[in-house]
C-alpha cells in the first residue's frame, strides 16, 4: 500500500499540470470520432513544419499509424491548411507557452491520458521517422502484436542526428519530400550509454550534438534515448520529453531480448536558420535555448556537419543493427 502511494504522489504533480496545460488547446479539426478500439495512435507537438507534415504523415501512415492527434502551438505557415482536408488527423491549436508546458510535454500527456488509453501510442517530433527491425514486411501492428506476446508494453529508441555533406543553411530541403535525400548521413560510431538508478533508463549520448555542438562540454550533450511506443494506460506519463517515462518500468525496455528501433532525426536543413532566428526571440526552449544558439553558431560560421572519418550513409535497418545501434531480439 506504501509503495502505491509513493507513486501515485509523485504522478500527481504531472497529471495537475498536464490537466491544467491541456485547458489552453483548442480543438479545430475533430475526428477522433474515427478512432477505432484498435487504433494505433500518434501524438505529436509542432510549430511552422508545414513544409515536413505531408511527408510525415504519409510516413506513418506507411507504417500502420491509424489516426493523428496534433497540437499546433502557433504556427502561421500553411499546417492549419495542410490539415483540414485530412480525415485521420484531430488537430488543436494553442497560442501558450512552449516551455511552460514542459516543451510540448504537458499537452501531449493531457492528450494521451484522455484519447490513448488502450491504445499502442507512438509520440514523437514532426522531424522524428521510425526504423525498426523487418519494417520493409510488417507494420507498427505486427510489431505490437509482437509486443504484446511477450508482455513488453514500450518501446526504446535511439535517436540518430542525420545531416548532409554541405553547410547547414546549404541543406536545401524541398517541402514533402523524403529528408533522406538531402540528409543522408550520421555518425556511425561515438555513442555512450549508461544505467540511470533514479529513472531506470539508459541514458545514451553521442552523435553530432555532442561531437559538434557540445565538443567543449560533451557530458552535457543531449540524451538520444527515446521511449516512442507505449501500450497507454490511464496512470503513464512522460516527464522530459519521451527520454523518460513513469512509471519507471516502463524506462527498462531494451536489453539484448528485446527489439529496438531507431529516430532517424532530420533537424538539420536550411529552414533551421529561420528557426533559430526565431528562437533567439523567443527564448521557449531547453537551457534557456542553448541548444539552439549552438545551431546559430555553426550557421553563421557555415560549418560542415560531415566527417569523413565518422560519417556514414543510412543503407537501412540491418545497417544500424550491424552497427549494434538497434536490438532485433526475438523477433
């Protein structure tokens, strides 16, 4: 009985904000009337992606994704539009603070507490695409169906920086095409891992945010563990971004039994350099946006993101579990 207080009073700050948070969104385009019991979901936060969504909804779609629910935080690009002729997609609007929501965090888990429970939820960035083991042949049903068989109810990820051989503000992406093509490569190899006690996760570093943007500082580089698929239920929360997740079980899903996946994460194009302009303004990010005045930095420097010694082009799943950068299990 003591244990289950425990982690009901440390839920309990979230869910008041998540219920507090989820008060700013406004619905503009209903269809979650759709959703069926069976439904694979997806949950996802963004600002002025216009030029990503046709793409990443076609992507998921492709992977078995059956339904939607997108909060738009104050875009005046063309999403809005983009949208409203799509009837898998519930979209909510909200003009509220970005970093007050625990960037994006309170929102979505307002979302997937009230239209994910039951539901396999795959939440991510406009700018995240899943890989996973055998995805040539069978869908995000077949991987839960899997899942499920053997009792395993979320899924781990390591997000994979990809870029081009050019400048960032060079990386010319055109709007609702495959980002692989114009940003084909990551870092084949320099990722660390290690066990956090407190949350029970593997907490994974490396990439090109650390061998770049936080060479002077590399324990300080972001996390590249994700927990994207989930099995929801009522008393599940993401507390930082999907690095982290209660209740803290649901963090220990990956081990050398368990099928992993990969985030290929397409951040760095040309349209980063309107972003980070629009960010040093508006100061809603991480760290008081120090991420992004790193990004700024390399910019205006015009620096090359490539290293011929380091960089490798994405050839597909088998590639990455070669690598030992995702799981096949025992699947």
């Amino acid at each position: 009985m003591t244990r289950n207080i425990s982690w009901i009073k440390e839920l309990t700050p979230f869910f008041r904000a998540a219920y507090r948070k989820g008060q700013e969104l406004t619905i503009q385009k209903d269809s979650k009337y759709r959703v069926k019991k069976s439904d694979v979901l997806l949950f996802t936060t963004m600002k002025n992606e216009g030029h990503r969504l046709l793409y990443f909804l076609d992507y998921y779609r492709n992977l078995g994704v059956d339904h939607f629910f997108i909060v738009d935080n104050s875009s005046d690009d063309n999403t809005a539009a983009l949208l409203a002729d799509c009837a898998d997609v519930t979209h909510y609007y909200t003009e509220g603070s970005y970093k007050d929501s625990n960037f994006g965090m309170h929102w979505l888990n307002y979302l997937l507490f009230k239209y994910g429970r039951g539901h396999w939820c795959f939440t991510c960035d406009p700018d995240e695409f899943f890989i996973y083991p055998h995805m040539e042949n069978r869908d995000l049903k077949d991987l839960t169906q899997y899942m499920e068989s053997i009792k395993q109810d979320s899924f781990f990820t390591l997000m994979l920086d990809m870029y081009s051989e050019k400048p960032v503000a060079e990386t010319y992406y055109e709007e609702g095409t495959n980002p692989l093509d114009v940003c084909p490569y990551f870092d084949g190899y320099g990722y660390t891992k290690q066990y956090n006690p407190n949350y029970r996760n593997l907490y994974v570093q490396g990439g090109v945010r650390r061998r770049v943007f936080s060479k002077d500082k590399p324990a300080q580089a972001p996390a590249l563990n994700k927990v994207p698929l989930v099995k929801w239920k009522w008393n599940y929360m993401y507390i930082s971004s999907m690095h982290m997740m209660l209740p803290r079980r649901l963090n220990r899903c990956i081990d050398e039994r368990k099928v992993t996946g990969a985030l290929l994460h397409y951040k760095f194009i040309s349209q980063l350099d309107e972003k980070v302009k629009q960010e040093m303004l508006a100061k809603q990010h991480y760290n008081d946006s120090a991420e992004y005045k790193q990004y700024g930095s390399i910019i205006d420097k015009k620096g090359v993101l490539y290293n011929e010694k380091i960089s490798v082009p994405f050839k597909g799943w088998k590639d990455l579990a070669k690598r030992g950068l995702i799981n096949l299990g025992g699947w």
